[in-house]
C-alpha cells in the first residue's frame, strides 16, 4: 500500500509514500521496511519490490541523512546508497527520484506548478531550527508563490514531548512559532511539527501546502515509528519529473 499526493496535480510530476504494508521483512521490522542502512537484510529487497510494482523510472537510492540542512542537487541519476550525506535534494532532471526516508520525522515533497523542478525534504526538529526548509527552496530559485509543498505523515503533537529548553530555542529564533507547542497539565511540552513547517513555508511566501492527517507513532499498522517502537524500519517519500 502507498499513499499519492494529490497536490501535485501536473500529469509530468509523479509523487508516493511508502507504508510498512506489503514487504518482507521480519520483526521487529515487517514489513515494507526501507531503512536500507539498519540491521534489517531484507530492506534491500524492499526497495526493489518497490522499484518493481511502482515502475519507478530508476532503483531509488537515498541519502545518508543526518538531520542537518544540507540540500544537494541531482544533476544524474544517484548510484549509490548513502553516497551522499543530506537532509534534502532536488532535481530539474527528468526521470530522476528525488527520496527521503522517514519514521517519526517529517518528509515534505515540493514541486512548481510549472513542473520543472522537484524536491524531497527530511525535517527532523533539528533541521527545521537550522532552516533546511528556506535552504532548498532558495536552491530551487523559483517564485515561492508558485511552490507547491506537501507534509507527510510523521509524528503528532501528543506523543512528542519536549522539554522547556526545546520550545524556547524555537519561540526565541522565530517568535511566531509559539503556537506550534501545547503545555500539558504536568508543566512538561508538546511540538508539532507540521505546525512549525507550514509556518516557516508561510513565512517564506508559499501559499500551496498539504497535509496529511497521519499520525506514525499512532498508527502502527501502517508506519513506523521511531519514538514508540526504538528499533523500527523506515518509510520514504518519492518524487520526479516524467
């Protein structure tokens, strides 16, 4: 089972999200898992089941990601699992993926309603405070108001507690993100990051945003979930240009 944006509605631009449904791999990892630099051996044969009965126009490669804000571009087709060390990439080549891998963090997928460049974003907490939002679309070199962005599935508000320390590193960099966190009746912390990714693409001007309403660490049956399971596979999200 996949989940396809509905967002990108031009027929040159093809997008999905991989579920944990449908793989081989065994516990604690079945079964769609694609976190291809774990323990899980069966992850390779994953990625290229997902090759397979996607019809993807070359076998997805990802990045090794870090949780910085380093973004790169695809000039040719990615050879290598983890050649690259990133948080972010983007292409104006056709018939190239662009990928990232997700359990709790969130992917977000961006196009241009003019479909001449794609970008695929993984935003842990640590790359939204260091910006790798405002540094890929500032790459992408396109009018923001003609961007289109889409928020994937990651984890919600309530199971992601945070301290004090954390909510004001946010609130003191960009003050507008104060309504991004909820106290709860024990004085600790709660983040949401979709909330803090919307505000940060409204404050870079762009307009078109989608989310999705899934929560990993709730959903067990469809996602993975770094916070509630520790050892767990990944999901991972595609875009490219036809």
């Amino acid at each position: 089972m996949i989940i396809k944006p509905e967002l990108f509605q031009s027929k040159n631009i093809r997008s999905f999200q991989s579920t944990r449904l449908n793989g081989v791999s065994k516990k604690p990892y079945n079964s769609m898992n694609l976190g291809v630099f774990g323990n899980d051996p069966e992850a390779q044969l994953n990625v290229n089941l997902i090759e397979k009965n996607i019809n993807l126009p070359h076998s997805p490669v990802f990045l090794k990601q870090v949780h910085s804000n380093t973004v790169i571009e695809y000039f040719e087709k990615p050879k290598k699992q983890g050649e690259k060390s990133a948080d972010g990439c983007f292409t104006r080549k056709k018939g190239i993926i662009c990928a990232v891998l997700s359990a709790d963090c969130l992917p977000v997928l961006i196009a241009d309603k003019q479909a001449t460049v794609v970008a695929a974003v993984h935003c842990g907490w640590r790359g939204l405070y260091s910006d790798i939002l405002k540094n890929t679309i500032k790459k992408l070199d396109k009018d923001n108001a003609d961007l289109q962005c889409w928020l994937g599935p990651c984890i919600s508000y309530k199971p992601y507690r945070v301290d004090e320390s954390f909510r004001e590193k946010f609130v003191k960099k960009d003050p507008q993100t104060s309504h991004c966190f909820y106290r709860n009746k024990k004085g600790g912390w709660h983040a949401d990051l979709k909330k803090i990714a919307v505000q940060q693409l409204e404050n870079l001007g762009v307009k078109d945003i989608t989310q999705t309403p899934y929560c990993t660490h709730d959903n067990k049956n469809l996602f993975f979930s770094y916070r509630r399971d520790n050892e767990t596979g990944r999901m991972a999200s595609f875009i490219w240009l036809e």
